[in-house]
C-alpha cells in the first residue's frame, strides 16, 4: 500500500485538469463536488498509504519512489521522487483531510458565484502542490511545491481582483513571500556546494559532516523562507491583508495548511539545525516575539478574519518557539491541533459573514448564538480549543510547547505564558462580541435602512462575499444558519478540536501516540524535558489560571462593561503597531525614489551609458580605420614601402 503513494498527488491533480477542461460546463454545484471528490480520495489514498507504513517495522518506515529523471545535468542529479516517512504521512493525512472538508463547505458558500468552476480549479491544484511541498524527497521538489502554493496563493487572494483592496493584497503577499524565498534558494547553493546533492537522505544522513557555522548559515537561510510563507516578523505584513480572498481561501491557505510549509521544512531539516544550534535559538526567538507580538494586535481589530489572521501568526509563532527548542513533536502536535481549531474558526466566521449578509464588523453583530446554534456551538468549541482551556486540544499542544521552552529558557516561556493569557483574552473578546451581549446588527441595520433605501431600489440585491441568500428588506434583516454544506464541516472540526489533544496526551509514554510515531524521524534530536514531574504540574496551573484570567477579563470588558472598551483598544494596536504603515510608508517613499533613481539614472545612464559607450567606441574606431582601406593599389604599395623603410631605420638604429 506504501506505493500508492503517487495517487496522493495524482488524484487534486486529475481535479485541477478536469475542471480546467469541463468546469464551465459542469457549472454550479457539479464542479465543486467533483473537486471535493478528487481530493476525499487523495485523503483515503493517504489513510491506506500510513497504514501499510504502519504495518511495517520501525527500521524500514522510510520508503522513497521514484517517478523520473526530472533535472540529469552534469553533477546535479534530481528525480521527482516521493519520500513516505513518518513526518510526511503526517503532513499528508491532515492537509487532505481538512482539505476536504474545506471543498465541502466551500460547494455552499461559493453558490452563486460567477467564477464558482474557477475556484475550485485553484483550490485543486493548491491541494496537488502543497502535497508536492510534504512528500517530496530532495530540496528541489519541495521548492516546486513550495512556489506553487505561493503561486495559487496570490490566486486565491486576489480572486475577486475587481476590487482593488483583493488585487493589492494578491500582490502584496507573493512580492512578500519571494523576499523570503531568496533565502530557500541561497540554502539550497549552500547545500548543493558543500554536499554536491539535494536530496535529503544525502543530505540530512552527513549532516555532521560540515562546520557548525556552515549548518548555522544554511539553517537560517533556510529560515528566511519559513519566515516568509509562514509569516513570521518580519515578513508577516502580507498575512492580514490576504483575507481579502474569500473564507475558505483564508482557512485552507492561511491558517490550516500552507502557513505551516515553514514549520514542517524546519523540522524537515532538524539534523542540520542541531548541528547549528544558533540557528535554532534565533528561531525560538523571534517565534516567541512574533507569538506575543501578533497576539497584542489581535485584542483590538473589529474585523471577524482580521483577528483570525493575528491569532495565526501567533500561533505559528509558538510553533517556531518550539522548533527552536528542539522540541520538533510539540510542533507538529500544535500544527495539527491548530489545523482543526483555526480551520473551524475561518468557516466559523465565514459562516457568521453568510448569515449576516456579508458583515465583518464584530461591533455590529452579537447575540448570534440565538439565530446561528450550530455555527455559535462550533465557534465555541474552537474558542475553548485555542485559549487552551483543557481538556480541548488547543491546551495540550501549546501547554507541551510551553514546558520545552521553560527548558530552553526561561524568558522565552515568559513571553509564551503571556501570549496564551492574550491568546484567551481576544478569543474570549470575538466570541462575546459576536454571539452574547445585545444584538448590534438590529441596531446597525435599522441606522443602515434609510440611506440604503434611497441609494439602491429594494428589488436589487446587494454583493456579498459568499452565497447570495437574499437577507429580507432593509430594516427587517435577520441573520440565519448555513446550509448542511457548511454546517457538516464545521461539526467535523468541532469534534477534532475538542479531542484532538488524544493524539499525543502527555499522560505517560503510551498515551503519546504521536512522539511514539514521530521518534524515528528526530531519534536523539528531540529534546527531552528535564523539569519534573512537579514542576510541570505548576507550569500547567500557572498556564490554566492565566487563560481563566484573560477569559474573566474579556468578561469584564464585552459583556459586564466595567471598562470602557475604548481604553483597552488603543489606537497603537487597532493600527498593528504602525508597522504595516511604517512599512508602506517606506516603500512608497525612500525604496520608490531608489528605485526611479535605479531606473532612470543608475541603468540608463550608468549601465546603458557603458554599453552604449563602448559600442560607441568600436563604432568610431571603426569609421575612422575604414578611411585606410581606399581601394587604390597605389596608396597600398606606399604605405608597405613607408613601413618597409621604418623597419630598415630601426634595425639600422639597434645596431649603431
């Protein structure tokens, strides 16, 4: 069963090319389900694909096929091949399987769409090429999976290019993201110059065999990629504005899978990160800052997925915390948990913008709970799993998190305890917000009626983001549940959510299934806690009594008004620290005039004057020794008998 490993891939492509040709035809529904198909089967494909590796022994769970030669040039030898290891599988069975229920829900809320076939060919080949990125076998190929979910990326961001704010942010993220994919290809030389392969049996097998600053070097260079697909500061500006592109897009893109592209190529490389230590504790570092930072900006935006994506970038950031610790199996474990919970969050919040026909406004909405059970119910769940309220699955993978970084230092567990306590402050925040309190939209909509009733006639519906479900006459709106296409995945999630943490319950060894699966692939590199039983206990506690406190504080705040909620939403964090300006401002200023003085003074003058000059040159010089070539045979004979009595003149003039 391990060689069905090429149908994992084959079968989103098979989708991506079906409706490339017949999605037009197939139309609204029929094209949807056939992608979600294609990718169901990849996720079934991927289940029989781990349980033969699982049947296997320890010693022979790595398995590589090879499909072709794909670049045979002269020391550079790279086939397209698949490596089926524990990591991959993995990587393989939580990227189709919450794929699918994203397709799924996706056939409801993209219904009405003028572009729905489209969509899905998008969705489709982003599927293909992020199981390229996990279950490739060499640098190369994880590359072209690596730029091809880069590619559908800006697709799917900007796929409502007719507004300009879905165009810009389409843009803004793959220019982002190919200043960090410099850094995969300077590594990749580096790799390929010290251990003349890219693949990585050859490559992570001798890791030991370079210099601790050389694996340091390719580590962060490596680093610099994660960094940018996985939005880490710097480079995580491109992130909130994606969610220009519709929900499912912000789900399955940018929050459950490609997000995470970083995180797995770090613990991917984990022989040369231990080789390089110091590029394991830049990466806890700035894992640990981005994880605080992010989440200081998420307790004051309104808008229902601009919060979404700060909590992303928090939580990957705790993820790369724990990379840095060397605490590679609480990465993946919160990677994971992380799928379920934020994927259930975007459809959750999609869902909410379904019913609320097309409001992302979080103070205009509340007490949804009333009208939406089933969306109110799930969000709930998610809320619960990501604040780290045990014992939903949010609280055992960030809590192991946690311990290993109290290990590696003691500041940096510091600034994840207080991340968790904002973590569950904001969450609380959007939950309050959103489905208890007063019903804001009545109020909204009744202010909202009047302008609206002059500015368009009643009979004309206005656009929405998801399916166009007519929402009544202005002033007698009421929001409404999602059809079963969208309810059925959010139920789904709901219950990976709240019992995902059984997948690596640090009760005692043989309840960690997943380091259990997992140890093979990281063997002695995986750092083994020192704390004691005791002070973990106390690590958990102190972590529990902080997420209480954020909860109980959003409480104070949303529900019981004690405090104003201006005075905990400052103008600094409602604005993200002023980077993102900071950062406009800069390109718009100082890089735009180097860049025109590039263009205009530097090439034209400069590089083109150069190239210009000496083709100048030879052209003169050329013109003016043309003249010697007269044609007569005469000036011929006198300028022979000229040089004739000047080489006489200086043999004469030698030898006096």
């Amino acid at each position: 069963m391990v060689h069905l490993v090429w149908l994992l891939p084959a079968l989103p492509l098979a989708g991506f090319l079906l409706l490339l040709l017949s999605g037009r035809r197939l139309g609204d529904p029929r094209a949807g389900w056939l992608g979600t198909t294609m990718v169901a089967g990849s996720f079934a494909a991927a289940a029989l694909v781990t349980a033969g590796l699982y049947l296997r022994a320890p010693e022979h769970r790595v398995v590589t096929q090879t499909l072709f030669d794909w670049i045979p040039v002269g020391g550079l030898h790279v086939p397209l091949a698949f490596r089926v290891d524990q990591l991959s599988m993995v990587m393989a069975l939580f990227v189709t399987g919450v794929s699918t229920l994203i397709h799924l829900y996706s056939i409801g809320y993209m219904h009405g769409d003028d572009r729905y076939p489209t969509f899905f060919v998008y969705l489709n080949l982003f599927v293909f090429s992020m199981l390229m990125l996990v279950l490739a076998d060499n640098f190369l190929v994880t590359f072209l999976g690596w730029e091809g979910v880069g590619a559908c990326s800006y697709f799917l961001v900007s796929f409502w290019f007719e507004r300009n704010t879905a165009a810009v942010a389409g843009k803004k993220a793959f220019v982002t993201n190919r200043v960090g994919d410099f850094g995969f290809l300077l590594g990749m030389f580096l790799i390929f110059a010290h251990f003349g392969s890219l693949d990585y049996g050859a490559v992570l097998g001798h890791a030991g065999s370079i210099s601790s600053e050389t694996a340091t070097a390719i580590g962060l260079l490596l680093f610099l990629g994660a960094v940018g697909k996985s939005a880490q500061l710097p480079l995580y500006i491109w992130l909130p504005d994606a969610m220009e592109g519709p929900t499912p897009v912000s789900a399955l893109i940018h929050a459950a899978t490609m997000v995470t592209a970083g995180v797995f190529l770090m613990a991917r490389i984990n022989p040369i990160l231990a080789h390089g230590p110091a590029a394991g504790t830049t990466i806890a570092i700035i894992g640990a800052l981005t994880a605080f930072y992010a989440a200081t900006i998420a307790c004051a935006q309104d808008d229902i997925k601009k919060v979404l994506a700060y909590s992303t970038i928090s939580q990957l950031g705790y993820m790369f915390l724990a990379v840095g610790s060397a605490a590679y199996v609480a990465a993946i474990f919160h990677m994971v948990t992380h799928a379920f919970f934020k994927a259930l969050l975007f459809l959750g919040a999609g869902s909410v913008m379904h019913g609320m026909h097309d409001e992302q406004d979080m103070k205009r909405m509340g007490a949804l709970r009333k009208w939406m059970p089933i969306t109110s119910a799930t969000f709930i769940v998610a809320w619960l799993a990501i604040a780290g309220v045990p014992p939903f699955a949010g609280f055992w993978s960030k809590d192991e998190i946690l311990v290993n970084a109290w290990d590696k230092s003691k500041l940096l567990w510091g600034v994840g305890v207080v991340t968790a306590l904002l973590t569950a402050y904001y969450m609380s925040r959007q939950v309050f917000l959103v489905f208890f309190g007063r019903p804001r939209w009545q109020e909204a909509a009744d202010e909202k009626a009047p302008a609206e009733a002059e500015a368009q006639p009643e009979h004309e519906p206005a656009a929405t983001e998801g399916a166009t479900t007519p929402t009544g006459a202005h002033g007698d709106f009421r929001p409404h549940e999602s059809p079963w296409t969208m309810a059925l995945p959010l139920v789904a999630l709901a219950l990976l959510a709240a019992f995902g943490g059984l997948l690596n319950l640090p009760l005692n060894h043989s309840t960690e299934f997943l380091t259990k699966w997992l140890d093979p692939v990281f063997g002695s590199r995986l750092h083994e806690v020192t704390a004691s039983t005791g002070t973990k206990w106390v690590l958990f506690a102190i972590t529990v009594v902080l997420v209480l406190v954020g909860i109980a504080v959003a409480y104070a705040v949303y529900l019981a008004h004690r405090v104003r909620e201006q005075e905990v939403e400052p103008a600094v964090l409602r604005h993200a620290w002023y980077f993102n300006d900071f950062v406009s401002a800069l390109v718009s200023g100082p890089i735009r005039l180097f860049g025109a003085w590039s263009a205009y003074v530097f090439d034209r003058r400069i590089i083109d004057g150069a190239v210009n000059g000496v083709a100048t040159l030879v052209r003169d010089t050329g013109t003016s020794v043309r003249r010697l070539q007269t044609g007569f045979v005469r000036n011929y004979a006198l300028a022979v008998a000229g040089g004739a009595v000047l080489l006489v003149a200086f043999v004469v003039a030698r030898t006096a």
